[in-house]
C-alpha cells in the first residue's frame, strides 16, 4: 500500500461514502463514545489547555532544532552499537529496509501498525523481495486478511468493519470456525499471530517518538503486538517520519499524555514502552536494531507556512470530531492519512494533482483545531491550502465560474436584493413541499448533496422583517 489508497475521482469515493450506512453508523458511534472517553480522561489531568500549550511548545521547540536532536539521537543509537539512515525518498527507506532483509536471508516478518511503512509502501517491496509478512496489529491483520483493505481511520484501521464482517474474513481466509463474539474472534488471532512471532527472522515497527538523549524509540500500544515485534526476532527495524522525536524522556511523557487521552480516551494505553539497541551483556531485546529515518518531503514542509502540521503526534483526535468524516469516512480521502490531519498533509506530501479536493472537504467549523493536542490550527491550515489551489488555477472552470458569479453577487447589494425577490418563485421549479429536491446547472452536485429548505417568500423574509423593524424604530 502507498500513500495513496484509492486512485478513483474524489466525487465516487465521497458516493460510495454517503451510501454505506453501516460505516456512517460505525463513523458517528465511535465519535461518540471517544469524545465522552476523551473529555474524562482529559479532566483528570487538571488544566487540560495548559497541557495543550506545553505539548505545542515541546513540538515547536523540536521542529526549530530538528537538525539537533537527529543528530544526536544517531550518535546515541551508534554509541550503544545500533544503526541509524536517513532516507530522503520513500524508495531510499524501503530499499534499505529490504538490502538488511535479503542480506540476513530472512523470510518472515512480522510487523507492528506503522502508519510511514505504508507512506514508503513496504509492505508491497518486502514481499515483492519474496517475504512473507504479517500485519500483528489485529486491526491492520484483519485488513490483511481482506485483501488488503485500506484503514479507514489512523489508530482504528478496521473501523468500517463489524464481527460479521470480520467473522466473514476469518472463516474463508484461515480456516476459523469459532461463532461470532468479538472475544472468540481476538483469542482466535491471537493464536495464529503467537506462532508467527516465534517464527519470524524481523521484526518491523513504527515509532511514537525516537528519544534523542536515549538513543532509544517510544512505542505506545494497547495490544502488545509491539513489544514481541521489537523484542523476539533477532533483528529490530524501526521505522519513523523524520519529525517524531522528542529531547528526553521528560518530553516524551508529556506527548504519551496527550497523545493516549487524546486517541483512545485513556490516561495510558496498556503498554508504554523504550526500546533501543541492547547492550552487550543484555540477553532480552534484538541482537541488532536499526532505525529507519524518513523525510519523503518532510524538510520542504520544514520551515514553511505549513510547518506547524508536523507538530501532528498521530493521535486521530481530528477525525472524532469531524462532521465530513462522519459522513464519508476514511477511504473517501483516498490516502492512508484520512481526516483533517490527512487533509493537510496528504497534499504536502502526495501534491496537489491527486490531491486537490481534500481541503475542500472540511466545513471549516474548527473542531479540529479546538480538540488537537498541540495545536495545530488545522483549519487556517486548510484555508491556506485552499488559497494555494486557487491562485495555482487548479479548480475546475465551472467551479471558478461560480465562484465569480458569487462574488459579483454578494459584493453588490442593489444584486443581492433582486437575487433575493427572485429566491423563493423561482426556487419553485426545483422544490416539493417545501424543500429543495434537485438541483440545477453548475450547482447540482452541491445542492444534491444537502437539504435545504425552500427560500420564504420576500414579504416573510428576515430582511422584510428588519427593515420594517428599522422603519418603525424612531416612532
């Protein structure tokens, strides 16, 4: 998989988004319940807004001197006999990955959930290179299983799937023939993933955020799929974006904070945990550790007017809050980053040619940036996108039409006035009962899209009303 997920034209993915109920339903649910999980968890911190604040500053302060700190952290992993590169592309990071594997001659992998393996697509050059290799997250195992099915959503993957769905995918792919209790299913993966553990030659991770004055990567997991990937196979590869690093430990306990609260609702997911290169006289962890630095376009972002999107800490708050992601979903945005986050920074990293729509589909209500834990303004983010679009004469012709024809109209008052006389009779000839059912010309496809009530008629409007009020004001 890539970065991108799906190469059809944004308006089918958002169709076959607003026509799947089951995954609306499971959309607004998990909303719901994450926002009330997320709320409490947050008041137990106290100043929840202070919090906010520090981790922004932490980020900020990290980004301005990225070059720092990455240096360090090399120095520290090579200090302790482990190694460190620093891809520049995507096809430099997964070729890396893959001269270690074919030098070992190792044949299975496992994997933990690692949102940048996906971005460098990995997983297709590993098992191109003849691997077999297993998602241990049972989210993204369970996508797996599918054929592969693109997450819906960064830290619940398999969202858009219920226990049938998955019951489904189970009995034809492996064979289960368990009933289906969301219990029975997990135990029942949970055997097959123990044995590949055992069995594998590497094992391959992501990374919350590399410490650089450890020389040693946070992981931070609900399921401890992460701790035997890192820990039984005698070669550890980890994988990060070149901007998740935090200076110390100190850092790190502020963002684990935020981020757990902030993703699941939780003070602390189950498992917190630091790993680095082993000692020479340790007997637990890897014989040999390698952590996979990537850019993939992140220094272009570094320094500009988007910079502030790398302060992301992948929490998904962003999306738990969003109204166009509860109704489209995830594989709407075609790009394995979804969501207002993905939104941002799926252009910056994929560009505007596959990318255009996505700062669109936002209702600029600011959710995002009210809910995320550093801070990014999304939204103004958004906005900025937005502005580059159209001075770049990337939206469609009858989209810049109408949007002339709108602004020539809302800059006139004399045209605003007759616009409005004219609303409600001639609103008649799309309307029934009193709501508009279709819609015409260049506007359809926005009109179709909503419900909207009939316009009033001029004598009942707000404007009639006011200026009959203003009329009467000084009698």
């Amino acid at each position: 998989m890539s970065l991108q997920t799906d190469k059809r034209d944004f308006s089918e993915r958002t169709t076959d988004g607003l026509g799947n109920p089951f995954m609306r339903s499971a959309v607004s649910s998990a909303q719901d319940s994450l926002k009330t999980r997320r709320l409490s968890a947050a008041a137990s911190l106290g100043d929840w807004e202070q919090w906010r604040t520090i981790g922004q500053q932490i980020r900020q302060h990290t980004l301005k001197h990225l070059d720092y700190y990455l240096e360090q952290l090399a120095d520290n992993i090579e200090k302790k006999g482990g190694h460190i590169y620093f891809a520049k592309t995507k096809e430099e990071a997964s070729s890396y990955i893959r001269d270690i594997i074919v030098q070992k001659k190792a044949k299975k992998i496992v994997k933990s959930k690692s949102m940048v393996t996906e971005e460098i697509e990995l997983n297709h050059v590993l098992m191109e290179a003849g691997c077999e290799l297993i998602e241990t997250d049972l989210g993204e195992y369970i996508l797996q299983m599918d054929d592969w099915d693109p997450p819906s959503h960064i830290v619940a993957p398999a969202l858009h799937k219920d226990r049938t769905q998955i019951h489904k995918v189970f009995t034809e792919k492996l064979g289960y023939t368990g009933d289906e209790s969301p219990e029975n299913l997990a135990r029942f993966a949970r055997t097959v993933l123990r044995q590949k553990f055992l069995e594998a030659d590497v094992g391959i991770t992501g990374c919350n955020f590399a410490i650089a004055n450890l020389g040693a990567i946070n992981l931070v997991t609900n399921e401890g799929n992460g701790d035997l990937t890192a820990a039984i196979p005698k070669t550890h590869i980890a994988v990060m974006g070149m901007e998740r690093i935090v200076p110390t430990l100190e850092e790190m306990e502020v963002l684990d904070n935020l981020l757990c609260r902030s993703a699941v609702g939780q003070k602390l997911t189950s498992y917190i945990t630091v790993i680095g290169p082993s000692a020479a006289a340790e007997t637990d962890g890897p014989e040999e550790f390698h952590l996979v630095v990537v850019d993939n376009g992140r220094s272009e972002i570094l320094g500009s007017e988007f910079n502030e999107a790398l302060q992301c800490i992948r929490c998904g708050a962003c999306l738990n809050v969003c109204p166009i992601y509860r109704h489209i979903g995830g594989h709407a945005y075609g790009s394995i980053y979804p969501g207002p986050i993905g939104a941002v920074i799926t252009p910056l990293l994929g560009g505007y040619d596959d990318y255009k729509e996505l700062p669109f589909a936002s209702s600029l209500c600011a959710a995002c940036t009210d809910v995320c834990p550093v801070k990014i303004p999304l939204h103004e983010q958004l906005i900025l996108h937005r502005q580059k679009i159209v001075e770049q004469n990337r939206t469609d012709a009858g989209d810049r039409l109408q949007m002339k024809a709108a602004s020539r109209l809302l800059s006139s008052q004399a045209l605003f006035g007759k616009a409005l006389r004219f609303a409600n009779p001639a609103s008649r000839l799309i309307s029934r009962h009193g709501r508009i059912v279709r819609g015409p010309g260049l506007v359809r496809g926005w009109i179709n899209a909503r419900d909207l009530s009939q316009p009033v008629k001029q004598q009942d409007s707000f404007r009639a009303w006011f200026d009959k009020r203003k009329g009467g004001a000084g009698q």
